[in-house]
C-alpha cells in the first residue's frame, strides 16, 4: 500500500497567493493543491489537506494552536502514515520544538515546513520545500516509516526541530541547526543520515495537551539594571525564567544580580540557563563568572536552542512534574533536544 500523508495547513506565507488585480495576498485554497501543483500527483504517495478553519499569522502562534495540531495528528494517527504542518517561518522553530515534546512515542514523521515566498509567486521556494517534505513524509524501509521525530524542512535540508532557529528573514536558507547534524539533505538524491535520526522504542503515542506559558525570558546585556530583573523574577505569576547568558552559560557578578537569583529560586521559581550564542553550549563552572550560577543551582541547558527551552519548560510545567526532580529530568535529552 502506498502511504498516507495528511497535510495540516496551520497559516502562514506558503498558503498565500497573490490576487494580480490588488496585489494582495490571500489565503489558498488547499483543495485546489494538485491544480496548483500538479507535480504532486507523481509523488508515490496519497495525499490529503485540512486547514485550521481561521488559518493564523505565525506571529499569533501560541500554545493553543500547538494543542490543535497536537489533537489533528492525534486524531488522525491511525489512518496516516506521516504529516506535513504547513506553519509561518517566523515561530515554526518554537512550534516545532512545542510538538516534539507534546507526542511522546512518535513513530511515525510530522515535517514542519514553509516558505519566505507565497506559493502562488513566480520565485516562491514553497513549491520545493512542499514536495520534498511530502516525499520525506512518505519515505519508508519495508513498510515502516523512516522518520519517526518531528522534524523542519526548509530548502533542501531536514532538520531535528527542536535543534533549530531562524536565522535569517530573507534567504531561502532561512534556518540553521548549530549544535545537530542536518537529518537529511536533498540534491540529484535524497540523502537521509540514519545515524543521526531518532529511534524511539515501539510504544503507544501519548499525546500531552497540558502547556503552562507561566515563564519568562531574560537575554543579559551590558547595563541591564535591578530593577529590570527584580520585576521579572519577584513576579508571583512566573513560575520559570530562561536566563540567556553569554557565551558558555556567563553572567554578571555583581551582588544584586546573585542575590535576585537567589532570591528567586528560594521561592519557588525554576532558573534555566542558556547561551545567547547560536552555536556552543553552557558550561557552569568553566569560568568564575559561571560559577556563581550553578553554586546556586540554576539548571543547564546545555547546548539546547532558546526556542525548545522555552517549549520545554512549557512541557515540564505543564506535567507537574516535582520540585526535586525538575532539575533532573530538564537536564534529561527527552526528544533529542540536548547533546
């Protein structure tokens, strides 16, 4: 039998066309995909589309939507062999980190993909990125999937996606994945690098709908003052804080800021740290100017990206997961998100 693919059109500038007598863009119709796109019907799959039903800007994005597509994949698990969410570039990372940690015992592909052009433009990249997500979707070895992670592509290069952030606002080659090995490459070939995919044990999908978006984020800079960090960190609602540091996990030494921090997680509140840098990873203790966090036992990120810290802290909140071993299973690789 040939596979099953659903795509699960979430918004976002691949579903856009341009009226030419405005000039405006305007959402497309994914009925009409094949006539759009007709080299779809050589592809050795079946193919099926749905959309949200007011499809959203990718800068709306937020944790409800993340549970939307969770439940579409959920409740279309069985009849499909892999899934294809079609998602404005802009926060595609942070909803794709989101979904790597929502379906835990995935086995089979979900491919987050976009474009920087409308799909109904001349130059537009969304016809390639499309097929090619679709066809890596469909890959199979003797009837079982390939892929079995949640996954970015984005010109011609398939991503982990909790490993990825956006780098640039105008090339096709829009994103990057510093710290993992692209997953596959697509040329004359497919490539796909099978050492580096995830190969999870044959377990049943748990689906976790529960996101607490309780937490905050905090990017250090020269000159950020007290009163900046104090009203973060003494804010009864925030339950977390990424603290994004300077190179290897370094932050300022000055008594305020420890005491702040200290202060912080005397209360209650959760502290994970993660470096500012695209590439590289935290390192508590290699400096003096990171000793003093992990003295304090603030959590290590290590060399995860911002956007699946965030996602993750989400994820971990959200399960109740206990005080004591928070810090455990947070310095845990649970999707591949960590080295």
């Amino acid at each position: 039998m040939i596979p099953k693919i659903l795509l699960i059109y979430t918004g976002g500038t691949i579903g856009m066309v341009k009226d030419f007598e405005t000039g405006e863009l305007r959402a497309f119709d994914f009925d009409q995909l094949l006539s759009r796109i007709p080299e779809l019907t050589q592809l050795d799959c079946e193919i099926h589309s749905m959309s949200f039903e007011s499809p959203i800007d990718s800068s709306d994005m937020n944790p409800e939507c993340w549970v939307k597509i969770a439940e579409t994949v959920e409740d279309h698990y069985d009849q499909f062999d892999g899934f294809v969410v079609l998602h404005g570039s802009d926060t595609m990372s942070y909803s794709s980190s989101a979904l790597s940690f929502m379906l835990e015992n995935l086995s089979k592909p979900v491919i987050f993909t976009g474009s920087q052009l409308p799909i109904g433009d001349l130059r537009t990249d969304a016809k390639e990125n499309l097929i090619t997500s679709i066809q890596i979707a469909s890959l199979q070895n003797k009837g079982v999937a390939v892929i079995k992670e949640v996954c970015l592509y984005f010109e011609y290069k398939l991503y982990r996606a909790n490993r990825t952030t956006k780098i640039n606002a105008e090339h096709f080659e829009a994103f990057s994945s510093l710290n993992y090995p692209t997953l596959a490459e697509s040329g004359v070939h497919l490539k796909v690098h099978h050492e580096y995919l995830l190969k999870p044990k044959k377990k049943r999908l748990i689906v976790h709908k529960n996101l607490d978006p309780n937490i905050a984020l905090i990017k250090l800079f020269p000159g950020i003052t007290e009163n900046m960090v104090k009203c973060i960190l003494t804010n009864p609602r925030i339950k977390a804080v990424v603290l994004e540091t300077y190179g290897a996990g370094n932050a300022p030494t000055v008594k305020w800021f420890e005491k702040a921090l200290k202060n912080a997680i005397e209360s209650g509140k959760i502290i994970v740290n993660v470096t500012q840098c695209s590439g590289g990873s935290v390192i508590m203790g290699r400096y003096q100017t990171s000793s003093h966090l992990k003295n304090l036992g603030i959590i290590s990120g290590k060399d995860i990206t911002t956007e699946a810290a965030l996602a993750k802290l989400m994820f971990l909140l959200g399960s109740n997961i206990e005080a004591k071993v928070f810090k455990t299973i947070y310095e845990a690789s649970l999707r591949g998100e960590m080295s």
